[in-house]
C-alpha cells in the first residue's frame, strides 16, 4: 500500500466515522424532543379547565441539514401568552401574586442530561 493509497483510505473512513456520529446525534435530537415534551406534560400541576394549554404543546423543526438539527420546544395555538404567567407567576390586579408552576425548566434539565447522554452513547458505538 502507497502512502497515497493510506491517506485515502484513512479520509474514507474518517468521513465515514463522521457520518455515522452526525446521523445518530439528529436521531438523538429527535429522541431527546419527545423525552423533553413528555417530561413538560408530566409537570403539569396546576388544573386545567379545557386542557387546551397541554395539547398545544409541539415540537417544532427549527433547522435541519446535513450536519445539523435544530428542534424547539413550543406552545402554538395562542396558548404561548400562558407560558411566562404559569412558569413565574404574576402579579394581580388586586395585587398580590399568583403562584408560579414551573414546569418548563424540568424539560430543560432533561434535554441537557439526555442529549450529553445519548451524545457519548453515540460516539462510543459508532463504527461498531
């Protein structure tokens, strides 16, 4: 084998080891989404009347390309203007405060855990 022969082979496999590690780190962004909008659901304690609030909740597709995948968390549906209020609290107009129901700081928690999780699980298998 020529040097050149070495070289190249060593770029094909390095591209293909890249490759590998950037498809499961997307499908790890997708799995992390789901995990994050389930543990947001799970962390609902306040009642809710029409349950409208929760069933707006989405997964929205930010950006995605070849080697980058962007999902957000969101409320749709008009339903957005309650996230802050419930999160924190406010104030009320006979003053006072009503009490705040974090809920959507526990789904952040979890995409950080989950993603530097599944990140290292991804890079240990890959060429596997």
């Amino acid at each position: 084998m020529t040097v050149d022969e070495y070289v190249e082979a060593l770029e094909r496999e390095l591209k293909n080891y890249s490759e590998e590690i950037t498809e499961g780190v997307k499908k790890s962004v997708d799995i992390v989404g789901k995990e994050v909008n389930a543990e947001i659901k799970k962390h609902i304690t306040f009642k809710q009347h029409t349950k409208e609030y929760v069933k707006s909740f989405r997964i929205k597709k930010t950006y995605d390309k070849k080697y980058k995948r962007v999902r957000t968390w969101c409320v749709v549906n008009g339903q957005y203007r309650l996230t802050h209020l419930l999160e924190n609290g406010h104030a009320l107009a006979q003053g006072g405060r009503t009490k705040a129901f974090p809920h959507i700081k526990y789904g952040e928690e979890i995409a950080k855990i989950r993603m530097e999780e599944l990140t290292k699980e991804v890079i240990r298998n890959a060429g596997h």
